[in-house]
C-alpha cells in the first residue's frame, strides 16, 4: 500500500491536495486513512460517510450522513472516492458520486461499476483475491 500510495501521490502533479471521501468509513477506511495521515500524501480524506442517523466522526476525520453525500461532494470539489459499502448500496452510492462531479473511484464492494468512460473506476474484489489465493495455495508444491 505504501508503493501505491507514492504513486498516486508522483501522479497528482500540483500543490493543492486532491480531496477524497470514504462512502462506508469502518476498519478499511481506518486502516486505509492512517496510511494518509502517515506518509506525506498529495492525497486529504475530507470527508466520511456512514449510514445512520449519527455518525460519530470516524477516526478523527470528519464524517456525514449518507444523506448528505451529493452536497457534502458538490460543496468541497471533492473528486475522487473510496466506496466500501454493501452491494446492495454500491451501485445507486455511486451514480450520486457521478452526478455529484466525481471522476475517479476506487470500488471495494463486490459489485463491479460500469460508468460512463470519462469515470475512472478501479474495482477492486476482495473476495474473488481472496480465492486466487486460495486456489494458487493449494497447487501441487504449495502445501
């Protein structure tokens, strides 16, 4: 994660931070947010989201309620997403991300996103790498 995150950080070549949300803050996002916080990225987190009524701020960052996505979005430009939310969420969280001005998004829900080409998505399944592993682990000589 380090590497990646020196890469992205290489590739956004300007002085001002590239804002991003977490949609569906928990152990990922927390585990993700203190790679942000602990290595000098060009990258801020400006904004959580949760379902509920009450989002508590969510490790020190600040935090909304889902219903407040495509304003919270809109209103601090922010332009890129991590998107780790239910699959039954995943698809309608990210059309609002879109309409809201999104153009980058880095899905961890087990839905693959089709959006339209000017959206950059990177899909990222964990459960299909989960079983990649899984299956090279029990080729002959692995075990």
């Amino acid at each position: 994660i380090n590497e990646l995150i020196t890469k992205i950080s290489d590739a956004i070549d300007h002085d001002e931070p590239e804002k991003v949300a977490f949609i569906g803050i928990g152990e990922l996002g927390r585990t993700v947010s203190e790679y942000f916080t602990r290595f000098n990225s060009k990258l801020v987190i400006a904004a959580t989201f949760r379902f509920g009524l009450n989002p508590q701020p969510a490790y020190d960052l600040p935090c909304y309620n889902i219903s407040e996505l495509p304003h919270i979005i809109s209103k601090q430009q922010i332009r890129i997403c991590v998107v780790a939310v239910p699959i039954e969420f995943a698809k309608d969280i990210s059309a609002i991300l879109v309409h809201s001005g999104v153009l980058g998004i880095l899905n961890f829900s087990s839905v693959y996103l089709q959006l339209p080409p000017h959206i950059y998505v990177e899909n990222y399944d964990m459960i299909t790498k989960l079983e990649k592993v899984a299956y090279f682990m029990k080729k002959p000589g692995n075990l």
